[in-house]
C-alpha cells in the first residue's frame, strides 16, 4: 500500500492516520496475539515470568524499565521491541526529528507542507531506523540527550518562533516516533533526569535558560541493576514515577534453559574448518559453572554472573579442542571436560570477588568452579554406577600422563590397562565403534568426574595418580611415596601437563 503513497495528498487520500508511537506498538502486538506470533524470537526462559509482564506494559502504553543484573537479555529484550514497529512510516523528507507530514512538530515542516501543501514528497523511514540506544554514563550532557541551542542565533530570533531553527537536536528528539532505550538509568546525572522527565511530562525542557517546546513521541524504555535503581538518590521520584512498569529479568531458571541459550549464541560451528561435534557433558559442564559461580559467596551476587559466561567459555572450549585436533591431525573436534580449564580467560573476568575470593584469587576460584561442575555433572550421570575397579587401579600405583593436548589415540592408548574405564566411558555415551576423539572425550570425563569426586588426584607435572590421602597434611610432596618408588610402565614419554 505504502509504496503507491508518494505525496502528502497520496497520504491524506490513505487509510494512514497519525497515531502515537505507543498507539502502533500496541496494536501490532494485539496482532501478534490474535495469531499466536513468537513474541521475542530468541528470547529464551521467560515465556512465563519477564513476556507476560512486558505484554501487559505495552497494552497499557507504559515507558517501563528492565531490572536486572549483567547478561539478562535486557538489552536484547529492548531491540526486540523494533519488531513491533511498523515496518515503515511516512515522514518529511529531511526532518531530524522525523516529523509525521500530517501532524508536524518543527517550525521548519510546517513552514514546508504550508508551502508545498499536498504537493510535498513523503519518505518512509524504516523501522530499525526508529530504535535509538544509548548507555547512561555520569558524563552524559542535555546536550547530548536533548540538544543544544546557539545562544546568540535564539536571542537574535525571538524565542519562539525560530527556537528549532537554532537547535541542534540531541539524541531524544531523534528518537520521536520511535523507541527510545537508556541502559543503566541511575548512572545518568540528576539534572539529565530531570530533563527527561520534563519532557515526557510537559514536553518542554529548559536549554540554557531558553524554553523549548518539544512535545515528542516516544516510547522509553530503561535498563538497571535492581540494586542500583533502588538506592535512595539515584532516581529522581518523578521520573521514577513516569515509568508505568517495573519487570525484573533473571537469569535461566533450569540448566537445560541456560543450555538452549549457550548453544543459540555462542559461535561453535566453525564452517570452513573441521567439523565440531560437542559432547552433551561438556556443554553440561560448562553451563553448571556458571550456576555455580551464581551460588558461589566468594563471588559478589550483586553484580551477578552473566550468561556471556558459559557463552564465552564455549567458545574457548571449542576452540582449544580444534587447537588440540590440528596439532594431532585429527579430523573431527570433539571437546573434553578438559578443555573447560583452558577456558579459564573467559571466566575469570566475569565475576567480582568478595573478600574471600579475593584471597583465594580469581584463578583458583574459576578452577574450583570448574572442578566442582565437573564432579556435579558427572554424580548426575554416574549415580550408582560402580566405578571402584579404575579407582583401584590408580591406589595400585597406576597413572596416566595425559594432558589436555594427548591426541585421541594416545589417550585411548594410555588408557587401555586401566580395567573398567572403557565401559564407564561408554556409560557416558560412546557407543562402542566411535571415532577415536569421541572415545577419548568420554575417558577425559571419566578421569575429570573421578578427581572432582576426589577419588583420584591430577596434578600438571604427573597428570592422574592415586587420590592423596586425607590425612596428614604434613608436606607430602617433599617426601618419597610409595607411588614415587613403584615403577609404572606407560609406554610413553610424553610431557605432562602443561
Ligand atoms: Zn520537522
């Protein structure tokens, strides 16, 4: 329909009458509804807490704000909001602002459409050019958000008339008739507060002393971390007040949701390289660090562990196994629980650490993390399944020098005296005539099960050894064991490792 209406009379003669941008949003969601759209493509884990909320904020036309702690989805949820944008509008062509040519704000396109009446050519602005996002920081200006005006120009003009003539408009007045979203409201200054509240309220704002008269249609959207938005003083009241609804993210409730999150963003299907095939475990592992992490009171809550966490650390862990794959020469990635160490860089930075974190160190903190994912992943697996004959075999004095860099086949070699580790990897789910890198993953994750149950020990210089006892916790490594003087034979002279 659109593309006939090429004129402001075209327009006038169409079924398009302006409409808020609230108004528009509503009523394609109410579309949606009818015909039981998706709502948020790709939004996963809230279709029973955070969607219904945010439905009902946009039936009743509010401007709300996401509360939440790091890697929610808050920003995303807010781009999704574009969706439900027209998939274009008319506009005047030229406005800054984006002004409806039959209900025009500015000075300068009603002068326009009083001069060309309905003569004037239209443009249609599309909808992702109607989202505008911006990060609140303590240095954001009125002029950045507002605009600014030429003092001089203004006072030379009258202040009425030619006040938006001399206006140089900030990114608010962009956004009219569109979205538009400030993520972390609190860190933005009081008085850029109270400059948009004005404006949602009054639609005028004060610009160096001069009145301006903006009566903009947005939609605003906010993002906060609950506990900034709730301290006394970051929020101005009557903005507080401005903003219809409050709905609170979090994070993925069942692993299995955090699951389906991980694998839809994180980059692991690495087209033009090897085929990458990522065991179930691994996956389990990695995501059961970042709950852990969530639960952990080393870690500081209140900035939470976001969910670019597991997403990241997946995509480290696949890429050391296709390290690993590419020196050995093998033709398929398949990850090991291993791995998940090598992915320490993407942990470490994602969380703060109390105190007590701080004196263990961030590093140690990632390892135990991970250690403890492992030995959850694998109890959930190995429930009741009998795993006393390969323990056995390391308190004989066995070990095994295997390193997350052993090839498939060394380690299936490594392994192959060690009774009843074959048939535990196959619990694991290896069939029997798989491809060595699947087998090899499977023992990995067996081993790595066995030492965060404390079973068996690992150290990077011997790789897996007998568990050390209890008790005493004297200086054992000073003194000669038993294991030291019991010659094992491997067969192989590789490095430990690294
Ligand atoms: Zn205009």
């Amino acid at each position: 329909m659109s593309a006939a209406i090429q004129t402001l009379g075209d327009l006038r003669r169409s079924a398009f009458r302006p409409r808020t941008v609230k108004q528009e949003i509503r009523d394609n969601l109410i579309c949606k509804l009818r015909t039981n759209e998706p709502l948020f493509p790709g939004i996963i884990g809230y279709d029973e807490s955070v969607i219904p909320q945010l439905v009902n904020a946009i039936l009743s036309r509010h401007n709300f704000i996401l509360l939440g702690l790091r890697g929610q989805a808050k920003s995303r949820i807010l781009r999704g909001l574009v969706d439900l944008l027209d998939e274009r509008i008319a506009v005047v062509p030229g406005c800054e602002i984006h002004d409806d040519p039959m209900a025009p704000l500015c000075a300068a396109c009603r002068t326009r459409i009083a001069e060309e009446g309905d003569a004037m050519p239209i443009a249609w602005l599309p909808r992702e050019a109607r989202f505008v996002e911006k990060l609140a920081t303590p240095d954001v200006t009125i002029a950045d958000m507002v605009g600014d005006i030429d003092p001089i120009k203004a006072a030379q003009g009258g202040l009425n008339l030619s006040d938006e003539l001399t206006m140089h408009y900030g990114l608010l007045p962009r956004a009219n008739r569109g979205i538009f979203a400030v993520n972390e409201l609190p860190d933005l200054a009081g008085k850029i507060q109270v400059g948009l509240f004005n404006i949602l309220q009054e639609g005028d704002v004060q610009i160096k002393g001069y009145p301006i008269r903006l009566k903009l249609d947005v939609l605003l959207v906010f993002t906060a971390n609950p506990e900034d938005y709730t301290a006394r003083g970051k929020i101005i009241t009557p903005l507080k007040d401005r903003i219809g609804s409050e709905i609170r993210t979090h994070y993925p409730a069942t692993r299995h949701n955090a699951m389906a999150i991980t694998r839809q963003e994180a980059w692991t299907d690495r087209t033009g390289a090897l085929e990458v095939d990522i065991p179930e475990y691994v996956r389990e592992v990695v995501e059961e660090v970042a709950f852990q992490a969530r639960a952990e009171r080393k870690i500081d809550k209140r900035s939470g562990v976001s969910q670019r966490l597991p997403i990241s650390t997946l995509e480290l862990v696949v890429s050391n196994a296709e390290r690993r794959a590419l020196a050995n020469n093998e033709a398929i990635v398949v990850p090991r629980v291993t791995d998940v160490y090598a992915a320490l860089p993407s942990i470490t930075g994602k969380f703060e650490l109390e105190y007590e974190g701080e004196l263990r160190g961030a590093e140690q903190v990632a390892r135990d993390l991970i250690r403890s994912a492992a030995g959850s992943v694998f109890s959930a697996r190995f429930d009741g399944v009998d795993t006393r004959t390969v323990v056995e075999w390391f308190d004989l004095g066995g070990t095994l020098p295997l390193s997350d860099t052993s090839s498939a086949d060394d380690v299936i070699g490594e392994t192959r005296s060690v009774q009843g580790l074959r048939e535990l990897a196959e619990h694991a789910g290896v069939k029997g005539g798989a491809p060595a890198p699947f087998v090899a993953s499977a023992i990995d994750f067996v081993l790595e099960g066995l030492y965060a149950q404390k079973k068996i020990s690992r150290s990077d210089d011997r790789g897996y050894q007998a568990a050390e006892p209890a008790a005493p916790r004297r200086s054992r490594r000073e003194e000669p064991t038993a294991e030291d003087s019991i010659p094992f034979p491997t067969g192989s002279k590789k490095k430990y490792y690294n």
